[in-house]
C-alpha cells in the first residue's frame, strides 16, 4: 500500500497560519483540483484572505470576472495570455489551450478576442489587466508578431479602464521594459512570478512596477531571484502562487494552491532579513494598492 508520505502527487500539508492576512496576488483557481470554495477556505485558515484569480483565455477570463462577483475574497484580472494569442492567429491544431483544437483565425480572431476582452476589463470585479506580456520559451519567432501586438492592445484596455496591468515575461525582459516604456505603461503595473535578476528589479523600482515573487524565489538554484527580492523595495513587492504551478520548496512538485503562500512570505521575509509580519502586513498593503480594492 502507498503510503501519503511517499505520495508525489498528494496537496502538501497546511503550513503554520500567518498572523498577518495576506492576499495570493496571482492564481488559477479553474486549473486546481476542488471547488473554489474549498480552496478560499483553506486558504483563509492559514491567512491567505484575499486571492486574484487570473483568467488567460477568453472563456477563462469570463470566468474569472464571475467568480470575482461571486466570492468577496477574489478578484479578477482578464487577458489573452502571451502564448495565447498567437493560438489565436496562427491556429492551435494541437488543442494546447483549454479552448481546444482551433483553425488559424488570423488577425481578426485576434481583434475580436481582445474586444472581449476590453469589455470583461470595464467591470468592477475586475481589477487587473493581464496575464499579459511576451513568452520567447514557449511561442517561437513566428508566434512574435501577434503575441506583440496582443501585449499593445492590453497595455492599451488597462489604461483606458485605469485597471492594473499583470505582466507575463519568460525570457522576455528586455523586449517587455521596452514595449511598456514605449506604450507608456499604466499607472500600476505588476510582474507576476517575477524572474529578472537584480539589476531589472532595479529597474522596476525606479519605474514603479511591482514585483510579485512565487514559490520559485525558494528554490535551490534561485540565488538571482533571491538577489532581486534583496533590493526591490519592500513597498513594491508581492507575493503569489500562481498554483497549480511552481510549488515552493520542499514541497516542489506536488500541487500548488494559495494556502501555501506562507511556505513562501517566510523564505521571503528570510531573504528581506524582516519579520514575518512585518513583511505581511507590506505585501497586503501593496496588493491592495496595486489592484486599487
Ligand atoms: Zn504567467
Ligand atoms: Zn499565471
């Protein structure tokens, strides 16, 4: 008989409470196994009372703006994710996305998938624009036009609809500080599972833009990302779980839902040399600032 200690796949075990609420800043609630009831409870029983659920589809954005109206503890940020939109364009015969197999749709597709999501961003659950930004690890150099151009036109909704703007940048920061200096970016502008190394969060710091740390900032090989959380301000960081992915150590692996935030505010207060609270009490203040609830 397997025993649930050797179980690979089995939900890690609750982590200590916080004695400060925090808020998940960055989550996929429709990709976790459970209702969204069971994870909001679980979650709040170790202080995580707060989640921003991120939709990166149209029907997952849909999604998100409902249950935001739904759930008091959640808000909602919309967007065609970066790998996404050139599925859109470029077709997706492989069904990688949760919309499925879909013919190439070309720029039309595209348009009328952003007016979507341009009328999702107006409602008042909704709080942020994003997962948005520039993928070069998944979409290859044909997938660059439409994923660029979909990055432009959310910069575009989230000022409009004075929303904040959650940026995606895998292997992308040079090319995402650009684009935003060159839209000009929103007033609050967000990097989820942030990666630069400590020389961007500089960078970030002098323009404003949060930094959101996830469950990566405690692995082994993760020093650079740790350097980057040791100079960003402590008024501009946040942190996520971006469940089901990137479940902190020593639970790597294993599935992720926001009730393991604490696992990683204290690797992170750790790295900040600040206590605990201290450090929870920043990053509920900067979420809340950051998606304006
Ligand atoms: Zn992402
Ligand atoms: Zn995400």
């Amino acid at each position: 008989m397997p025993s649930q200690a050797s179980d690979k796949n089995a939900p890690p075990p609750l982590p200590e409470p916080l004695l400060v609420s925090v808020a998940d800043s960055h989550t996929h609630l429709d990709m976790q196994s459970g209702t969204v009831e069971e994870a909001l409870v679980k979650a709040a029983s170790v202080g995580v009372t707060t989640v921003v659920q991120v939709g990166c589809d149209v029907n997952g954005s849909r999604w998100a703006a409902e249950t935001a109206a739904a759930y008091d503890s959640v808000h909602a940020a919309v967007a065609l994710h970066p790998n996404e939109a050139p599925r859109i364009v470029h077709g997706d015969p492989d069904g990688w996305s949760r919309q499925g197999a879909r013919e190439p749709g070309g720029d039309t597709a595209l348009d009328e998938a952003l007016a979507e999501i341009d009328r999702l961003a107006a409602l008042p659950h909704v709080k942020g624009v994003g997962e948005t930004g520039l993928d070069y690890f998944r979409t290859g150099p044909e997938g660059k036009a439409a994923q660029e151009r979909s990055f432009r036109a959310h910069v575009e909704i989230a000022k409009r609809h004075g929303k904040a703007l959650v940026i995606h940048d895998r292997d992308a920061h040079a090319d995402v500080l650009r684009i935003l200096k060159e839209e000009g970016a929103p007033e609050r502008t967000v990097f989820h599972c942030y990666s630069g190394d400590a020389a961007m969060a500089e960078v970030c710091a002098r323009a404003g833009y949060f930094m959101s740390f996830a469950g990566n900032v405690t692995f082994k090989n993760a020093q650079p990302l740790r350097d980057a959380l040791a100079v960003a301000p402590l008024g501009l960081v946040l942190v996520e779980t971006d469940a089901p992915f990137l479940t902190p150590a020593p639970y790597r692996g294993r599935p992720n839902a926001p009730y393991l935030v604490p696992v990683t505010v204290r690797a992170m207060a750790a790295v900040k040399g600040v206590e605990e609270d201290v450090l929870a009490a920043a990053l509920a203040e900067n979420t809340a600032r950051a998606f304006d609830y």
